[in-house]
C-alpha cells in the first residue's frame, strides 16, 4: 500500500484514538500508542514490521525535533530563573532515581549495562501530561511553582544521564571480552565528544547564517534542515543524533536567543503530525505477547516500582535538604510519575544505536522499548490522578483564577443586590424621590399590585420631570417608567448577563426568580458587579502571594 | 547514507540557491531547482537517481499540499462570477497550446500521429511552479485568483485531450477502429473519480476538524486528510492534482472557518517541503538533452507559449474579463513539469509497443519534454512573477 496512505491514516486515527481518550480524561499519547498497537502486527497488521522500518527517517526526525526542544529549553534565562533550591530537588530526584532502578535492575536481570539504559529513561518525568492537570485545576502555590520547574528540565537532565549511560553501556556490552581503564573511561568520552562536537558545529554554523535570514518562514525552514542534517551527520559518523540535537538546541538558544524565539512557534506547529505518529509507530512496535515471559514482566514491575520509589524518595530527599515547605516535601514525589515522549524517545534511540551492535545489541532494544512503552502505560493512566491528589492535599487547587473564572462559576442570583427597593407603578413622584433619597442606587424596578415587573425608573429618566414640580402630585411611576427591555433570570449564567451588558451597553438589569417570570427578586448594576467579583477574587488568592514569596526566596 | 543527510542538505542548498534568485529578482523556486540541476547526476552527482527515487514520495506530498492549497483558494464566489469566463479561458488556453503545437509539429515532420501527440502534451500545467510563486510575493487580485483557478482546473481537461489525441493517433498510425466510449472511459474514471472522492473526503474532515479546538490537531488532522487522498488517488489511478483540489475546494466552501484554520496550519510548514520538492524536480532535469533537443524541441517551446499566451488572450477577451487578466493570464501558466512528464510516460507505456514507429515517437516525446521541462520550468516561475508584477497583484495579500 502506498505509504502516504498509511502514514495519513496513522495520523488520523492517532489523533481520533487521542481524542476519544482525551475524553476519558487519559493522556492523549496513550490513545495514540493504543491505535499504534491496534494497526500493529499484534492486531491488524496493517502497520507491519517492514513498513515500520520504512518509516525510520520519521521516527528519527521526531526524536530529533524531542530533543532539539528540550536543549533549547536551556537557555542562560532559564538558568537564571531557578533558585538554587529547585537544582537541590532536580538533581536530586533525578539521580536518586537513576540509582535505584540501575540498582534494582541490575540486581534482577545481573546486567548492568541494561540496569544504566533503564535508569536513565527512568529520570525523565513527562510535562505534558503533568502541566495539564496544574492547568486543569487552576493550581498556584508552591507546590506548582516547584513541579513546573522540576518537570521542564528534568528532560534535560534525563538526556544527559543517558548520555553518560547509554556510551558505557555500549562499551560494556560490546567490549565485555576486553574490559579495561582505557576503553570504559575513553571510548564513552570520545563518543560523548563526537556527539556534541556535531551539536556544536552544526548550532554555530545555523546562528551564524541566522544573521542573512530575515524572514521568518525561512529561518523555520532552516531550523528544520539543521536539525534533519545534524541527525543525518550524527548517523553518518555513528554519533547519538539525539545527543547531538540536544546540544545543537542548547547552542542556539543561547547565542542567538532573539532568533530562537521567533522560530520556536514554528517548530510547536511543525511538530503534532510527526509526534503522533511517532507514538503510532510505537504502539505498532510494541510486542504485548513478550510480557507472558514472566521475567520480563518482573523487569516492568521492578522498574515501576524503583522509578516511583526514586522519585518519591529523590523529591523528599531535595525538598529537605533545600527547605522547601512541607507541602512540597510530602507531595512532590508524587507528581512526578508521569512518562511519555522523553522516555520512550530514549527507548527508540537505544534501540536504534544498539541494533547495530549486533543480535544481543538488539534484543536490549526491543526489551527495553517494549518495557518502557508498558510502564508508560501504567504511569499515564496513574500520573495524572496522583497529580491531582496531590494538589488537593497541598491545597493549591483552583488558586489560580482570573475574573472570568469567576465569571465563568457564578449564577446571576449568586451575586446579584438583593437590597433593592421597589417602587409601585401608582406611587407619585414624590414618593418616588423619597425612595430615591433612601437608598444608594440609580435603577428602580416599578411593579404593580401583583408585584409584577412592569417598567423601570432610573435617575435619568426622571430628570425630565422636575421642571414641573407642580405635577409632583400627579406624576405617577407608571408615567415616567421606561418599559423593560431584557431581564435576567436567578439561574442564569453570570456569564449571559455580561454579555448582555456588553451588547447593549447599559449597566443595569433587574432579576426575575425563574426564566419567564415577573416577579423581581434582585437587580444587577455593572460597576457594584465587577466589584463584587474583584471581592471574590482577592477571597481566592488571599495570602497565597506571601507565600509563593517565602517559596521562590 | 542516511537519507535524512540529504534531505537536510537538499533544504540547505535549495535555500541558499533561493536566496541567489532572489538577488537576481527571481522568484524562489527558480533557485531551488537550480540548487538541484547542480547537485543532482546531471552536474555533481551528490544525488543519485536511485536516491531520487527514494524520496520521491515528497513528489506525491508536495504535489498534493499545492492542490490543496490551491483548492482552498478557489471560492464558490469566484467561481459564480467567473465561472463562464475561467471555463473559457481554460478552453482556449488548453486548446491554443494544443492545436498550435500539433500545427508546428505537422509543419515539420509531416506525420499526424506525432502532431497530434506532441499537441496532447502541451495544454498540462504545472500548478506547483505558478502556484508557489503567487504565495512567495503575497499574491492577490483578480488575476490571481484566476491564476489559481485556471493552473487547478486545466489538468482535467489536459488529460482528457490526451486521451482523445492518443486514441486518434493511434487510428493514424496502426489503423482500426475505436469507440468513442473506450476512450472517454479512462479519464473520465481519473477525472470524476477524483472529485467525487476528494469532495466526500473534503466533507468527512470538514466535520471532524470543525469539532478540534487545539491548533496543533487542525495541522495534524488536515495533513492526514491530505495524505490519505494522495494514498487513496495513487491506489485507484485517480490524478491526486485533482482529489486534492476538490478536497480543498470542498473543505473551503463548506466549511468555512474550519478551513481557515486548516489553510494556515497546512501553509506555515510548507516551505520546507516545497523546497525539497522543487531540488528533486531540479535534479531530475537532464541537463544533458538540452542540446539534442532540436529543431523540433524549439518548435514545441515557441508553439506552446504563444499557444497558451494567445488561448488565454483570446479567451478572456470574447469572456470579458479584466484587462489584466487578458494581458497576463497566459504568462502566469508557462509552467510545466511533472503532468506533462506523467503524459510522456504514458506515451512509452501506450506506443513503446506499436512497432518501430510507436518506439521512436516514445523516444522522441519523453526526451523532448525532458529537455524542454528544463526551459518551463525555469521560465514559467519567472513569467508568473512577471504577470503579477505588471497586473500590480504583488504584495496585496496579507
């Protein structure tokens, strides 16, 4: 079959895959690694293994674009932006990690070099899946503040553990017969050196012909071409393309940030199709049928075990030693289980970098691929509720909140003046007056006997009258009342009622208890309104900004 | 060598050769196929034809976002207030470069068959080269939107004076009998079939794109629709130009919003994808046929460019159209690449076999597209920056 048709199809049921998911509220990329297991030889068999192979430029396109975004991610800004606290918790949660499930795997399976590989995807922690329940429930505090950091660059600290592992690993696996100083120390280094010496020259030669590139469009192209070229160099000379991207983002981003910037959007838009069906082609990968081997199934657990405990352990042991609130020692661990891209990009490109060491190199591969793409099964599905027990438990839910959320959660009869006088459509002018001298307000509702709406006076409709004060007995309310226009109703959406506002331009509307009736139970006035939802606001967010201080300090 | 390699520096290189042109005030594209001619096998050899055809699927891809672009550009507004006009246009333009070229043609070899063949190739445009012009230099007006409208719509009818012609020709030089129906059968399956499925597709993704909220699915999504028509056109032998078209027009008209959002996200990763595109078609010019070419390949350029230029004239003059659109309509369409090539491939498939003179008019025609290709190729971008330059459409679209 053509393979534009299979590659449009991956694309398509992997975002209707994500979207139906999305409703379930489960992580997209498991919807799209379930319709890649779907089309997978294990089930259809449309995405077959000959076909994925095929699809290798993609994959690797889609690993370069991962890292090329986490290195750009590090800028000197970013560097400066932390306090020296949050690198306290990252490194520690980070390694910590790393430790426990090198320790815990090499234990089980007695091969270290699979022990480092695994450890190293474990430190990973997945923003996306993590941000969107901060998003979600509006959470501030800091709580959130800690997480947001910790999770935007511990991908790149996730890299460069893999980095050192994955070039040890390599020469544990291929020179176990001629084990020495020499070759465990130097041949990782070399191959570190040959990986970012690319990045490196690949990123000054792109800032330097930045310089000539003025429009916009053209500097993405550009980006894309160093970044497809980089990866296509790093294969050629057998270096790890996704180490090479890394520090060709890292590069960039900090000696030509203003360009970097611009084309950063470029890249976001470019990058969904190539993500998605990068995780479809993982799901057809995966191999459900390997975890009947109890062994491996025992590896899975193991690293789901050791990786939560790391985490959990890891944040606990940071958020001690640096102070943080208690909140963020308690909870931190917990929002850090999530896995996704980061990870099982880790697990193509040790697979792709292993495969070429020979049978052995491979099936470290496909174990790992297989391992890593099951347990992101589990923390996906379990991440995001952990997230979300936590923020509750640390109580920074729904802080963060703008007028419009407000707006959004509130009923007209929630808010609306219930201290309102009425004026009878009989009473005389100067009655009227007297009601108007009383009370604080520039609207009346008029009613009849049958305390039905049936008009409203309001300081400018009266103004007319007083020239002739001798009418002031004459003059009824029902005379002077303008007819009402548009009510609202208690169980309206306050939302409605500013729209109203907006579209009519007028600041005053009476409430009538339910939709169609006459009897008026309340009124809205814009300006005491906007007051009264700033009220609220300040309500929320009370005291949180002190404490956010103490927290950043 | 990784394939990835030379995707980057065919990017690179077609960049900097873009940049070149446009020194000289040509458009882009000119470049781009330059910095192809020079890495390709004619010159530098750094792609080989094997390696060519291995990416060749970016062929498929940047054919098939040109159409669609190109379909999303087409308004049902347009299409009422012109209609008549464009379909005459494209009736004489088509059949301007079709007769002028078979009169040419006759003049010198004095054989039917070959007349009517090399007549068959000259009305296929190549959307891309104009189309990717009008976007460089923010293209719009009257002139423009015909352009759009005229490069779509005239493949329809190039096939299907290529299928006439063919089978007429074929009467000429083995003799026997044909029906009308057999010939008419073919194309109008690739021509229909297109339509129909580009615009069942172009109402299935309308629904589903209006329910996306997030911009990055839209892209995701209407990339995917793309691919699928470009898949399922190439399945059943439908021209993917006009699938994709229709998917485009559908989408346009039908849906409104959804597709304005489906048309910014496509174009914003286009560049990329073009330039590929156009170093690929660069390679693949043999720039070694130029001189072979011949009496006969001159005959075909001057024949078909006055062929077009006059159609057009005369079209848009008894249609009364705008003044700029009859002056520089025919310009903007010189354009001919990879139609036109798909026709000549035909011809070796349909006479290679009709005995020694069926073999040497296959030779004959698939080398004298080649060679004449190179020249449209390079002066139909540059004519089209010409027309709406003139026609004062440059630089109006915001």
């Amino acid at each position: 079959m053509n393979i534009l048709f299979l590659v449009g199809i991956a694309i398509f049921l992997g975002a209707f895959g994500g979207k139906i998911f999305q409703r379930f509220k489960i992580p997209q990329v498991v919807g799209y690694i379930i319709i890649g297991v779907l089309l997978g030889e294990s089930a259809l068999g449309i995405l077959k293994q000959s076909t994925i192979e095929a699809f290798t430029p993609i994959i690797n396109v889609a690993l370069g674009l991962i890292g090329f975004r986490i290195g750009v991610e590090l800028n000197r800004e970013v560097f400066r932006k932390y306090g020296r606290s949050i690198y306290t918790i990252l490194f520690s949660e980070g390694l910590f990690t790393f430790f426990v499930v090198t320790l815990l795997v090499t234990l089980i399976t007695k091969k270290f070099y699979l022990g480092l590989l695994l450890g190293a995807l474990a430190s990973a922690t997945a923003p996306a899946a993590t941000t969107d329940v901060l998003w979600e429930y509006k959470t501030r505090g800091p709580l959130t503040t800690i997480l947001q950091a910790i999770v935007a660059l511990d991908d790149g600290l996730s890299l460069i553990i893999y980095g050192f592992a994955s070039v040890f690993a390599k020469s544990l696996l291929s020179s176990e017969a001629s084990f020495t100083l020499l070759h465990s120390v130097g041949v990782p280094l070399f191959e570190l050196g040959k990986s970012c010496s690319i990045g490196v020259g690949m990123g000054y030669i792109l800032c330097k012909l930045f310089r000539y590139i003025k429009d916009k469009e053209y500097s993405f192209s550009f980006v894309i071409a160093a970044i497809i070229l980089t990866i296509g160099a790093s294969i050629l000379l057998e270096a790890d393309f996704l180490l090479s991207v890394l520090v060709l983002g890292i590069v960039v981003t900090n000696l030509s940030p203003q360009e970097c910037r611009k084309i950063t959007g470029g890249i976001e838009r470019f990058s969904p199709p190539i993500y998605i069906l990068f995780f479809v082609l993982v799901g057809a990968r995966l191999q459900p049928r390997l975890f009947l081997n109890t062994s491996i199934a025992l590896l899975a657990v193991a690293y789901l075990i050791g990786r939560s405990f790391g985490k959990m352990m890891g944040a606990w042991g940071g958020a001690f030693f640096s102070k943080a609130r208690k909140t963020v020692r308690k909870y931190l661990g917990l929002c850090l289980f999530s896995q996704a891209g980061v990870a099982i990009g880790l697990a193509m490109v040790i697979y792709h970098n292993f495969s070429l060491l020979g049978p052995e190199g491979k099936e470290v591969g496909i174990l790992i691929i297989n391992v890593i793409t099951a347990t992101t099964f589990v923390v996906q599905l379990i991440g995001p509720p952990c997230v979300k027990f936590a923020v509750t438990k640390a109580d920074e839910v729904w802080r963060n909140i703008t007028e419009e959320d407000i707006v959004e959660s509130y009923r007209v009869g929630e808010l609306m003046r219930r201290d309102f006088s009425l004026i009878r459509e009989d009473a005389t002018l100067d009655k009227i007056i007297k009601t108007i001298k009383e009370r604080e307000s520039y609207h009346f509702p008029v009613v009849n006997n049958q305390n039905e709406l049936v008009g409203l006076i309001s300081l400018g409709s009266l103004r007319s009258t007083f020239l002739e004060e001798q009418l002031n007995q004459i003059i009824l309310a029902k005379d002077v009342a303008i007819p009402v226009g548009r009510v609202l109703y208690q169980e309206q959406p306050l939302k409605e009622a500013f729209e109203i506002f907006d579209r009519r331009q007028i600041d005053y509307l009476p409430v009538v208890q339910t939709k169609g009736s006459k009897k008026v139970v309340g009124i809205v006035e814009y300006h005491s309104l906007i007051e009264s939802i700033n009220r609220k606001l300040f309500e929320r967010q009370q005291g949180l900004d002190e404490e956010l201080k103490k927290a950043e300090g | 060598m990784d394939i990835l390699f030379f995707i980057g520096i065919a990017i690179i290189f077609g960049f900097i050769g873009g940049k070149f042109s446009n020194r000289f005030k040509f458009p882009g594209v000119v470049g781009y196929l330059f910095a192809g001619l020079i890495l390709g096998p004619s010159i530098f050899k750094i792609f080989s034809l094997e390696l060519l055809d291995k990416i060749g699927v970016f062929n498929d891809l940047a054919l098939g976002i040109v159409a669609f672009i190109i379909g999303s550009e087409i308004r049902m507004t347009t299409l009422r207030e012109m209609g008549k006009g464009i379909m005459t246009i494209i009736f004489t333009e088509s059949f301007g470069a079709f007769l002028l070229v078979a009169l040419g043609v006759y003049l010198l070899t004095h054989k039917l068959y070959m007349a009517l063949i090399f007549g068959a190739m000259a009305p296929a445009s190549a959307p891309a080269g104009t189309a990717v012009v009008l976007q460089e230099y923010k293209a719009k007006g009257p002139l423009t939107n015909a352009l759009y409208t005229v490069v779509g719509l005239d493949d329809g009818l190039a096939i299907m004076i290529y299928a006439f012609a063919a089978a007429l020709a074929k009467l000429f030089l083995i003799g026997g009998t044909v029906s009308f129906l057999n010939i008419v059968e073919g194309p109008l399956i690739e021509i229909l079939g297109a339509i129909v499925l580009g615009g069942l597709m172009g109402i299935a993704f309308g629904y589903f794109i209006r329910k996306l909220k997030g911009k990055d699915e839209v892209l995701a999504v209407s990339l995917a629709a793309i691919l699928i028509c470009i898949g399922v056109s190439k399945y059943f032998h439908l021209s993917l130009i006009l699938s994709n078209l229709s998917l485009g027009m559908v989408f346009a008209n039908l849906f409104l919003l959804a597709n304005r959002r489906a048309y910014q996200a496509i174009q914003s990763i286009t560049l990329p994808i073009y330039i590929i595109f156009f170093v690929i078609a660069g390679a693949h010019l043999q720039i070694k046929l130029l001189p072979v070419m011949g009496f006969l390949g001159l005959i075909y350029i001057i024949c078909r460019a006055s062929g077009l230029i006059g159609g057009a004239f005369f079209g848009a003059t008894i249609s009364k159209q705008d003044p700029a659109i009859r002056k520089y309509l025919g310009l903007g369409i010189l354009s001919q690449a990879g139609v036109a090539i798909g026709l000549a491939i035909l011809v070796t498939r349909e006479f290679g076999s009709l005995g020694k003179a069926g073999q040497d008019l296959a030779v004959l025609v698939i080398n004298t597209i080649a060679a004449t290709t190179i020249i449209f190729e390079i002066i139909g971008p540059i004519a089209t920056k010409f027309a709406i330059s003139k026609a004062g459409e440059m630089n109006k679209a915001k």
